[in-house]
C-alpha cells in the first residue's frame, strides 16, 4: 500500500513557528518510515493553520529530507497567474529533482475578505479556472502552439524533471476535469458528502492520456489517527471532532465571547465526523485502510490527521508507518 501525508500545519498550541517546526519534524519521519509524499495545504486568515503558503514550506521541507515527494495540496489557482505558479514549481523541481509536486485546487482557502486581498474577484477568477488551468500545464509542459501568445514564453528555470500537475476536489466536475485533461486525480473524501465511489469510477471512464500519466491515478484523502489502543484513538477523534464543531459555532456567533455547549445536533455532527474517519488502534486502522484500498478504484491513500498534540499527531504516523510500510 502506498501512503502519503497532507499537512495542514494545525496550530494545537503555541505559536505558528512551533506547528511549522512540527510540520518539519513530521516530514522527516514521513521520509524516514517510507510514506509517498508529503504535501502542504494553503489556508489563508485561520489562526488555526499556520501555512498560507506551501510553496515557501516545501523548500524548507526540501532541505530536511532526501527522498520523499514534496507537494502543494493545493496551490489555490483562482489566486494566481498560471505564469508565475509554473515558475515557482519548476525552481522548487530543480532544487529537488524528481521529487515535486503541484497539486492544484479552486477553493478560496479563506473569508471572502482574505479572497479579495488575495486576487480581488474571487468568482471571476473562479469561472476562468478551466483555462487557468489549462495555461499552468502548458507552461509547466512547455508546448504551446506556435501560434500562442504565449509559446516563446518560458518557465525559468526548466528542470530536467518537471514537476508532476494533480487536481484535487470532490464533486463529479473536479474529476471529469482531471480526467480529460490527463492530470491525477485527488478526492477529498474526509470532506465529502458526495458519493465516492461513483466519482472515482467517473475520473477512471473518462481518463484520457496525459503529458504525465499514461493511465489514471487516483489518491484519496482520508482523515485518520492511530493510537496504542482504541480508547486513546477515539478520545483523541472525538476531542478533535469537538473542537471543530465549537469553532464552527462560534464563527457562526461572530466571535462573541458565549458558552459553548454542544446541542442534540451539534453532537450528531460530532458523531458523523467520526463516521467518516479511520480511528483505532494499529490493528484496526491497518484493516480499515485496506478495507478502503480494496472497496475503491485508488492507488494510494494520502492520511490527514487531526489531534490535541503535535506528539500524539507524530505519533500517529509512526504506528501507522510500522503497521503498514514496514
């Protein structure tokens, strides 16, 4: 089975330095234990999160280990030129050749506010994605037609290996849209409501060959955590699980200082959370992994893993490791 790492670089306490150094100290044993790739989120204005930019991240990431994959998951594309994101992955891919990354997404990864300092109209951006899209592999690839505006425009510096473009999403669109333009295909499974199995099938139908794929690749993402035992992994996610929902409801109170107590529904949400992750012991996070692996059409599964502590975070990884790249 092959296993990789998205980072969100949660701030559990402290400050944002400490959850980046616990990001750097979790690459490492991520490079050390055998895991695929490391890739860092964009988030912009949470406190909670310490990386609005992953690009700056993965060269810091890059010093620290020597084999595992480095990558954005993902660069928020609606915020840039296509021109400048190419250019900063293909420096990043020859520093670190054969080892980058560029996972693509069209989320706002923050308020509506953050958006608008970003890039200005957010949902006009949004609405030209596809070419932006379409303009980042060109440069990335290197072949426009003779006729482009921009074909004797290139991506400095070159690298002998090109970084590798993904797309990241969860609905029928984001898979249809790496299918047909050959990219791999990331599904957000962890924060879906949407049938998985049916857009994953789509994503492989409607596959067509690709600068860099010859045939489909899917990876999922799952929220897990593993612990010596199973009462310690479900305290550990029902805590979390908590913490999320609280920090929901007081966005929705606009930041007044209340009482937050959960209500019935609020502790259903608590309970669906923990209905869509994979929590328990390594035994059973090891059967529940390829219980994933065999009911879906993927070919690797990339773990997100939330917890009260960066060492409990650690942790989790390194069990997870031993149970299953070992």
């Amino acid at each position: 089975m092959k296993l990789s790492i998205l980072d969100l670089a949660p701030v559990n306490s402290g400050s944002a330095f400490e959850a980046l150094q616990a990001s750097r100290e979790l690459a490492v044993l991520a490079d050390e234990r055998g895991y695929s790739r490391y890739w860092m989120a964009e988030h912009h204005g949470f406190e909670n999160l310490a990386c609005p930019a992953p690009e700056v991240m993965l060269g810091y990431l890059g010093a620290y280990t020597k084999n595992i994959r480095l990558g954005a998951g993902a660069i928020l594309l609606p915020h840039y030129k296509p021109y400048k994101v190419a250019e900063t992955f293909n420096m990043l891919a020859t520093l670190f050749p054969g080892r980058i990354d560029i996972g693509v997404g069209r989320a706002p990864g923050g308020s509506p506010e953050a958006s608008i300092a970003l890039s200005g109209n957010f949902l006009e951006n949004v609405k030209d994605f596809p070419h932006s899209l379409q303009t980042l592999l060109h440069f990335l690839q290197d072949d426009f037609d003779e006729r482009d505006f921009f074909s004797k425009t290139k991506a400095m510096p070159v690298p002998e290996i090109s970084p590798v473009p993904w797309l990241l999403g969860t609905s029928e669109k984001s898979a249809r849209r790496a299918a047909s333009y050959g990219m791999g295909y990331v599904f957000g499974h962890f924060m879906s409501d949407k049938e998985t199995g049916e857009i994953l099938n789509l994503y492989q139908r409607e596959f067509l060959t690709g600068f860099h794929f010859a045939k489909p690749y899917t990876i999922l993402a799952v929220n897990a955590v593993c612990a010596e035992t199973t009462e310690k992994a479900e305290q550990i996610a029902f805590s979390v699980n908590k913490r999320q929902v609280l920090t929901e409801k007081e966005k929705r109170r606009n930041g007044e200082t209340v009482e937050l107590q959960l209500t019935k529904e609020e502790e259903l949400e608590v309970h669906r959370k923990r209905e869509k992750m994979v929590a328990g012991n390594p035994t059973e996070v090891k059967e529940q992994l390829l219980h994933i692996q065999s009911k879906y059409p993927i070919d690797e599964i990339m773990l997100v893993t939330f917890t009260d502590s960066y060492k409990e975070r650690k942790k989790s990884f390194q069990l997870i490791a031993d149970s299953l790249l070992r």
